[in-house]
C-alpha cells in the first residue's frame, strides 16, 4: 500500500499563522461564552458553593463583591463538565420519558430566604425515585480521582450532595441516599461512586455556618471598614487557584486576595 502524502502549506499560510490565529480566535470565544454563561454569573449562592472552606470567599460572594478583573480564568474544566451534564441528562430522560422514576436537572429550593435573592435554589443532578437517592456527577483528573478513591469526597462536595437532599426533601420527595459519582476526564471510563444516607443534620450546619458568616458581615461591615476583610479566614482546603476574587500579592482585601496564606 503506498504511503499517504499531504500537502504542504503555503508559503502565506505559514507566514501569516493562520492556524495559530483560529486557535486563539476559538480559544477566546470558548472563554467569553463560557464565562458569561448563567451559571458563570448567578448573584445568588449556590449549593454547590455553601460548603466553601473559605471564610472569605463565602463572605466576597455574600456581599456580591466586584470580582478581580481582568483575571484570565480558564474554563476548559466547566465546559467538559457542563457537556457531560447535558449527556447524562439526556441518557436518563430517555430511559424515563415520563420521569416517573428519574428526576433529572431537577429545580430545588434548599432554604427560602427573607428575600427571593436570599433563597438558596439549586438543580440536583439527578434523582431515583425508586431508591431514593440524589446523584451529583463530578468530572475529575486521574490524579484527583484517585485521591477520591482513597480517602472519599471532601466536605464541601459531601455539604453539596446533602443540600441537593435537603431541597429533595423540601419538595415532598423521600431522599434516603446521596451518591457523588466521579467520572474521570481521561479517556477510559472507570468511575467512583461515593453513597452515604442522606444526613440533613450536614446540611443544616452548612446553613448555619453560612448564617454566622452572614451575621459577621452586618457586624463588621468590610465594605465601610475594608480592614474587616482580614476578620474573615481562608482555608488550606480551599482552591485558591480559581477563585473569583484571588488576587496574587494583594495587601488590599477589599481589590482582591492573595489566597491562603497558613501553613
């Protein structure tokens, strides 16, 4: 069989980066559409952002405090795993066409607020009616799923999944398990699937540590007095790197952070 040959590109295509050009061209549109997508700029806290370590970020998005701008956040990860949302979505619609047994990308209200703007509103992955149990599908990199496989979801993905339960709960169903599934972002399909009982009482003191946050901020007032910034603590587990308002070498809380600084 003789082997194939291609064309060479052109002395103007080589010369004027053509394909280098289109790379940026559609590597900026995917970050502008994704960046101001809906669930890129919701106001309201939700509950996938109620278990937050951070003290201060929780505070930031309380007060819906200007994010640092100009920050070049990539958004590659959101976009697979918005994708693979849609799919799964559209699997279990199919096997369930009148949604008798599956939920899926079901609206929920885990907590009303004084106001609309203060409810905390959600939409829970998907939920089995027949076993009573609440999925949350996560994409993950080898690395991190292997750390899930050893030691299990932290507490802010453990917080989110019975905060789903909680607004399952409040919409007159009966959740009995909460199942975070980690699908890997690598090629070969092998996933973990961490299943616990659905434990309201992880929920509720979610809520209320996201209430003395709030009463801190009446207290304090950081956007009258920014020094009160500092009163708010950030956290070793939390993830820094794509946080909204870090802001590296920052001495003004009130422009930015520069992250967690304990050790």
């Amino acid at each position: 069989m003789a082997t194939p040959t291609f064309a060479q590109p052109s002395n103007a295509t080589a010369e004027t980066g053509a394909g280098a050009r289109l790379a940026q061209m559609i590597r900026d549109l995917i970050i502008t559409t994704a960046n101001t997508a809906p669930r890129s700029v919701q106001r309201r806290i939700g509950p996938s952002e109620v278990g937050n370590p951070c003290d201060r970020a929780l505070a930031y998005k309380l007060l819906d405090w200007p994010e640092v701008a100009g920050a070049d956040r990539d958004p590659w990860a959101s976009v697979q795993g918005t994708a693979v949302h849609a799919w799964m979505a559209d699997l279990f619609e199919k096997r369930d066409p009148g949604g008798e047994r599956y939920l899926v990308e079901q609206r929920v209200t885990v907590r009303k607020g004084f106001t609309e703007a203060a409810d905390i509103t959600g939409s829970a992955d998907l939920y089995d009616r027949q076993t009573g149990t609440v999925f949350d599908w996560k994409i993950t990199g080898t690395s991190s799923l292997a750390k899930y496989r050893r030691n299990g979801p932290g507490d802010q993905y453990r917080i989110q999944a019975n905060l789903y339960g909680l607004g399952m709960r409040n919409a007159g169903e009966t959740p009995r398990r909460v199942a975070i599934v980690f699908l890997p972002r690598h090629h070969i399909l092998d996933p973990f699937v961490w299943v616990d009982d659905f434990r309201p009482e992880v929920a509720e003191a979610a809520l209320a540590r996201l209430d003395s946050i709030r009463d801190q901020i009446v207290r304090t007032d950081p956007e009258a007095n920014p020094a009160a910034w500092s009163d708010f603590p950030t956290s070793p587990a939390a993830k820094c790197f794509f946080c909204p308002w870090r802001r590296p070498g920052s001495t003004d809380l009130a422009t930015g952070c520069p992250g967690n600084q304990t050790t």
